[in-house]
C-alpha cells in the first residue's frame, strides 16, 4: 500500500520503517530538513535497537524515502499518518498545532479519497478537530474530496520500538461508521492483516475509544510506578524491602509483575505529558481526577529522592564534593532524556555546591544539549559538569555513585575496581540494581529505595 508518515521522529520512523518491511511504499515527511537530511544521508537521528538496518534495508529496496516536499507526501500515501510531536502546552493539555498544521496540509493538497491517521497522542475529541482543520482547507479550494480519520494510537516503548511494533501486544483502531469510516477501516484492516497472523490483535472501537485508550494505558502505567514509589518510601521508615513486597504483590495474577519497580521516579516523552494532558481533560468536563493529581505529585517528589539521600548522607552540604553519575536517558537503550530523572538529580548536586562526572552509554551528546538548557539561568554551572568515557572513568575521586538508569551495563560492574576508583565507597541506587546484603560484604555503603532494611547495622 502507498503510505506516507507525517513526522519522523520516534514513532513515525519506526511506524514508516516497519511498515516499508512489511513491502509498503513509504514516504516519510519532515518539517525539520536536518534530520531528513541525515536520514537521505544513510544517517538515523534516534538511538533505537534494530531501526538503522531495517532503514537501510528498504532504502536500498526502494521502499522508503524521506522528504521535507509537503504536496509530495499528500500525494503519495493512500493512507496519510499523523506522528507529530503532542508537546503539553503551557496548562498541561496536549499542544495540538503540530497536528492541525498537518491536517491542514492534507487538505491543501488532496484529490482523491484519503484515510488520515492520528498515531499521535492525542486528546479525545482531537479526530473532529483534525476533519474540521482538513475539510476547511478543502471548502477553500471548493474541493469535494473524501477523507476518513482514523486514531491508531501507537504503543510501542522506546527501546523496544521495532519489536514492539512488528509484534504489538495489541492494535489499537477506531473508525466512524460513515461510508468513508467503513471504506478506511477496510484500508486498515488490510495494512494491519500482516500483524494478525499468529492470531488477532486489533481491536476495534469508536474514534473517541481509541483516543482515550492510550490515556488510560499510560495512566494506568504511571499509576502503578507511583504507588510502588510511594510505599517504597514507607518501606524506607518501616524497615521493610520492596524489592520483597514487589515479589509477594506481583505474584498475585490479579496484581502481575510487571511495572511494580520502585525508582528514582518515571520520565521520557510520554508519561510525564500523557498524565497532564487527561486531567486537563477532565478539568475541561469540570472533573478532576484525583488519583493522576496524585501519581503526578508522588513521581515529582521521587525525581528528588536520590538528591535528598544524598543531602541527608552528607550532612546537608555538597560544596567540594564530587559525585558520579551512571545513566542520564530516561530509560536504557534510548538516548532521550525528556523529563529524564537525571536532570532533577543534577541540578540538585550542582545547585548544592557540587560537581558531577557523568556516563551513559548513548545520550552523551544529547546531554550536552539538554544541560545547556537546564542551566541556561547559571551556565557557570556546566563547567562542574565532566563528561567520562567509560563508566569506571565517571568513578575516579568520586565521594559517590549515584545510578540513575538501569542499562544492562551497569548491572554487573567490577566492584573492586568500583571500590578503588571511589573516594568513598558509596552507592546511590535509584533502580535497586544490586542486593544490599552482597553490597554489605563487598564493603560498599549501599542506599537503594525502599530497601533500608538490609543495610539497617
Ligand atoms: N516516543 C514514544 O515512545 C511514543 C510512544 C507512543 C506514542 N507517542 C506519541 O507519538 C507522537 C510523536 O512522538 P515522537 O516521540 O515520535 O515525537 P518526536 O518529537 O520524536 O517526532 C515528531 C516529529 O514530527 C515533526 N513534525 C512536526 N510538525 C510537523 C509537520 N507539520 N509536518 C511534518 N513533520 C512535523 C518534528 O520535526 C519531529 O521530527 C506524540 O504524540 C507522542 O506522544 C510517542
């Protein structure tokens, strides 16, 4: 099928290069010339496991092609998806502009019938809003073209994203039941039919449904890391492991295992927004939902547990002290740092008189860029700030490691050498790596979250 994706970032390069796999033709649409410039260059703009080959692959078959060409990629795609960032505006809601600018765009340049696609995650509501932007432009070119949106919202992890998608837990479509609905719920259903082999995946629903879906998906996620957060914090006072409690919870088929991990709190691009973005929705019905006020403020409070542990550990006063810092993305095997704990914990040592040596294994170079920003108010600040090579080399002279991001690399290190390097043989655990009785006899003071129990003398 011919495909276009409106924005290739990190959904709609793995939307477009995954479906170019599956033998689509795909034209990929960017407002930003330097990425598509990269991306026509052989380059990939984004960290992601297994999305350069696959790229490469049907570039050189001639499957996928990447273009800032707006009437180009109308007129490409049967099927137009809208992958365009969702940022919160300044109240929280989701900013909607870079959707309706591509709705809009569509109904510049249309002809015939097209399916237009809201992969983007977006409001409830938001599909309306996108047929009025697009019919609009078509009532100003007297144009009676037909078109049918269509939410398909994504749910593939960063990280795991060309797995997620070629083998999705579930597919996520809502259609209106116009003829035009039925006609590009057909279309759908045909580009989905590879993905339902081994057995059926979608799920059908209104538009409205679909929408809300992925609200509830991700605040249903979030939900669960703030719970376990805030009883780890409990944990902490009462003298009780939550790494034990996680196990006798999860157990429960009911509960599950999965997402029950306490941590220095939740970040990326998703989260953080999507659990704003649906209490400003409910603020707009007058509703408020309590519980997401709640897992909001109990996961901002988290982002400073590390920072407060080591505060507390040094009396109150980091001037002089030099701290190591393992894992800056949000979550391993990406390079984002979109609301990423790290920044919080940062910006509490360095702020405190601090200075830091940090290592992640991809997003060093996206940290400079973040950094700059964070510290744009006291860019004296960056000069505290020394980028290591190697995790061992982040150590030397450090009073202590904090960890921040659960890379597998983190998850077996040397810890003679650990311990040499250290002034202080110290960590700083923000996602219970380790075991605090082994930390004990390996003779490393050890301060995981929810886990005092063990170390307690
Ligand atoms: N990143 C994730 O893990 C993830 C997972 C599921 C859903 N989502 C949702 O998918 C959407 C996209 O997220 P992302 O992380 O891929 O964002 P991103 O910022 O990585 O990519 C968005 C891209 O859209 C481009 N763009 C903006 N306006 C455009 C326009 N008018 N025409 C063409 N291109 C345009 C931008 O230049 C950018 O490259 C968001 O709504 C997000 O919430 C993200």
């Amino acid at each position: 099928m011919k495909i276009t994706i409106i924005g290739t970032g990190y959904v709609g390069l793995v939307t477009g290069a995954c479906l170019a796999e599956l033998g689509n033709d795909v034209f990929c649409l960017d407002v930003d010339s330097k990425k598509i410039e990269i991306l026509n260059n052989g380059g990939i703009p984004i960290h992601e496991p297994g999305l350069e080959e696959i790229v490469a692959r049907n570039r050189a078959a001639g499957r996928i092609r990447f273009s800032t060409d707006v009437e180009a990629s109308v007129a490409h795609g049967d099927v137009q998806f809208i992958a365009v960032g969702t940022p919160p505006d300044e109240d929280g809601s989701a900013d909607l502009q870079y959707v309706l600018a591509a709705a809009r765009n569509i109904g510049r340049y249309m002809n015939g019938f097209k399916v237009v696609v809201d992969k983007s995650t977006v409001p409830v509501g938001t599909a309306d809003r996108v047929a009025a932007a697009l019919q609009s432009e078509l009532t100003v070119r007297g144009s009676d073209a037909h078109f049918s949106v269509v939410s398909n919202p994504e749910f593939l992890k960063e990280g795991a994203a060309v797995e997620d998608f070629m083998r999705p837990d579930r597919i996520v479509i809502g259609c209106d039941n116009s003829p035009q609905g039925e006609k590009a719920r057909g279309m759908m259903k045909k580009l989905y039919t590879p993905f339902n082999r081994n057995h059926e995946r979608t799920y059908w629903m209104d538009v409205r449904s679909a929408e809300f879906t992925k609200y509830a998906a991700n605040a249903m996620l979030a939900t669960r890391i703030s719970f376990m957060n805030e009883l780890a914090n409990l944990a902490d006072h009462v003298g009780a492991d939550i790494e034990a409690v996680r196990h006798g919870i999860g157990s429960d088929p009911r509960i599950g295992h999965s997402f029950l991990y306490a941590g220095c709190g939740y970040g990326g691009s998703c989260f953080p927004k999507d659990v704003q973005a649906l209490e400003r929705t409910a603020q707009d019905y007058g509703l408020n939902l309590l519980i997401l006020q709640a897992v909001e403020a109990v996961n901002a409070r988290q982002k400073e547990v590390l920072g407060n542990k080591i505060l507390q550990r040094f009396e109150q006063n980091l001037k002089g002290r030099h701290f190591a810092i393992w894992g800056l993305a949000f979550k391993p095997n990406t390079d984002d740092m979109r609301a990423a704990s790290s920044r919080v914990l940062l910006g509490e040592l360095l702020r405190n008189g601090a200075t830091v040596a940090v290592y992640d294994p991809v997003s060093m170079e996206e940290a400079k860029r973040v950094f700059a920003l964070d510290f744009s108010d006291a860019p004296e600040l960056l000069s505290s700030i020394r980028f290591a090579t190697t995790p061992m080399d982040a150590l030397d002279g450090a009073d202590a490691l904090a960890i921040v991001t659960e890379w597998k690399a983190f998850r077996s290190p040397d810890f003679d050498q650990v311990k040499t390097r250290l002034k202080q043989a110290i960590i700083f655990d923000g996602r219970n790596l380790f075991e605090p009785g082994v930390m004990t006899e390996i003779g490393i003071e050890y301060h995981g979250i929810g886990r005092s129990v063990l170390t307690r003398k």
